[in-house]
C-alpha cells in the first residue's frame, strides 16, 4: 500500500481480525448495491470509506426533497439529479482511489444477471418486493451472496441470503409478495433508522469479505428502534421455496 493508504486505513490495518490481507481484500473486491436510497446510501458511504475497490450503484430514481430527511448521500443541491450519478459524486469525494460505477436503470427480468455478475457481493436496499425477487434470482443464479436490509416506521432488519448450498435465500423468508405490502411513503420512517440498518448492511459486507467474526449468512437480524432491543434469528432453508428448492 502507499503511505497515504496505510494512513487512511490504519484503523482496519491494527484490527487482528482485518489487518493487511483483509484491507487488501477489500481494495480488490467488487460490490453491487441496488438501490441508492436509505439503505443503500449509509452502506455505500462506509463501504467507500473501506476502502472497497469497485463498488456499482443501480438505480433509475432522481432526487427528491423528501429523500433528504434519511438518504444522508445527498444534499439540496442534489434534488433532481439521477440518484445514482449524485451518490457516486459522493462516494468518490470521501474515497477518490476507489472505482465507482454509476448505472442510472431499473433493473429487470432481462438485465439483472449482467448488471450484478462479477461481484463478490450484493446488496438490496430496495423498497419492493417485486425487485427483491429478481435480485434473489439473479443472486442465486450467480451464485453471490446477497445482503439484504429493510425498514418500516421503527423497525428493520437485515439478512444474509444464498452465501451457501445449503442457506436460504430471501424467498425462503418471504415465498410469495404480501398482499398488502406498505411503502415507507405510507407508512412512514425515522430517518435515523435508515443510518443503523445501512450500517449493519456495510459491516456485514466486511465481515463477509475479510472473514471477520460470524456473519449472519442464514441469519436475520432485527432491531425494534422504539425499544432500542434486537434479536437475531436462524432462518431455515425452505426445501419448497419457489426460488431455491
């Protein structure tokens, strides 16, 4: 590493459990984070600042002033802009040595396993459930474990999907769309919430690529924000999942 490397992770390098060869595994790895919302933003804020070498954001939305009051990766003078153009603005600001790839498009039945092959990683910070499922799909297919996070009011919660054979996947968790699933735009949000879940998303994505600790690979960890309480529980792979079965 240069000297400027080696001072701006000095904090991973005197960790034993990342130290030298997890930063330089986190210099070459390759992050797909779909979404550049309130998820996706905190995430890929921290992932830059660790120094992940290649990160691609994946969104076809443009900013709008209610975004401000949680997707930190933006300011007033961003409302408008392709989202995914402003977050990589961003990202490349607090980390200029990293390579970011902004794709301003949806993605779809058609395009999901060329956007997201490649990675060591994905990460879903989508708001729908009919996306989450064609990520799930692409992710197995590719065979990349996918972390996958979600918020609503108070609550969220984020899980570690397809990071084995023998791991569920994120429809082993919900097989089918719920009949009357709610939008944050509905429901509301504490934007705080956002930074938290978003945070875990990043730290687990460490976690994963150093070997760091114990992932929550067929885990799912949620957090109660009003009683500040969480738990973790396993996941059981389900053998009629209409994904992975």
């Amino acid at each position: 590493m240069t000297p400027d490397a080696l001072k701006r992770y000095a904090r991973h390098l005197v960790l034993k459990e990342i130290g030298g060869s997890g930063q330089r595994a986190l210099l070459e790895a390759k992050i797909a984070i779909v979404g550049a919302g309130g998820l996706g933003g905190p995430a890929g804020l921290y992932l830059a600042a660790a120094g992940v070498g290649h990160i691609k954001i994946i969104d076809d939305d443009a900013v709008e002033l209610s975004n401000l009051q949680r997707q930190i990766q933006y300011a007033n003078r961003d409302i408008g802009r392709e989202k995914s153009g402003a977050m990589a603005s961003t990202l490349r600001a607090i980390n200029p040595d990293i390579q970011i790839t902004a794709r301003q498009i949806r993605l779809t039945e058609e395009n999901a396993e060329d956007l997201l092959s490649g990675h060591d990683v994905i990460l879903d910070g989508t708001d729908n459930f009919k996306t989450r499922f064609l990520i799930n799909k692409a992710a197995l297919q590719l065979g990349i474990p996918l972390i996958s996070g979600a918020l609503g009011r108070f609550d969220g919660q984020v899980g570690i999907f397809g990071a084995g054979p023998d791991q569920p996947c994120y429809q082993c968790l919900v097989p089918q769309i719920p009949p009357n699933a709610e939008t944050c735009s509905e429901v509301g949000i504490v934007g705080a919430l956002a930074g938290i879940v978003g945070s875990m998303m990043a730290l687990e994505s460490v976690k994963l690529i150093t070997g760091a600790g114990m992932s929550l690979s067929g885990k799912l960890w949620i957090f109660d924000g009003l009683s500040s309480e969480s738990r973790t529980v396993l996941l059981p792979k389900d053998p009629d999942c209409p994904a992975c079965s």
